[in-house]
C-alpha cells in the first residue's frame, strides 16, 4: 500500500493493523504534490511511529521490495 490515498482516513491506524513493512511512501508526483503526501507520515504520533517506522515508511520498505541499498 502507498501512503498517497486521499480516502486514507485515519493514516497512524494502518501500519498497526496490517503492519508497518506493508506500506510505502507514494506521491502521485508529477500530478500533485509530493509534500503534502509526506506529510501524513511527518504527523503521525510517537505514538502511531517511531522514527523507525518512519524511516520504513519513507523510503525503507520500497528499498526493501525493489532490493536496493
């Protein structure tokens, strides 16, 4: 799942429920703007990520899926 979903409610819940190596940054760029999706996972609590999870959710689950360093 990419975090770019404007339907996308309630963005801290996801991770927790489906877990956090399911998600990944997605921008919709050049169409729309890239900031206004990393923002969704800029204002998730401390309690909804870590910085772990952030870091996950910003580039290290795509780096994963698309096996690079």
């Amino acid at each position: 799942m990419d975090t770019s979903g404007h339907s996308i409610i309630n963005p801290g819940e996801l991770p927790k429920q489906f877990g956090t190596d399911k998600f990944a940054f997605g921008t919709h760029a050049p169409i729309l703007d890239y900031w206004s999706k990393l923002w969704r996972i800029e204002a998730l609590r401390d309690t909804e990520a870590d910085a772990k999870t952030r870091d996950m959710l910003r580039s290290g689950n795509i780096k994963r899926l698309l096996n690079i360093s």
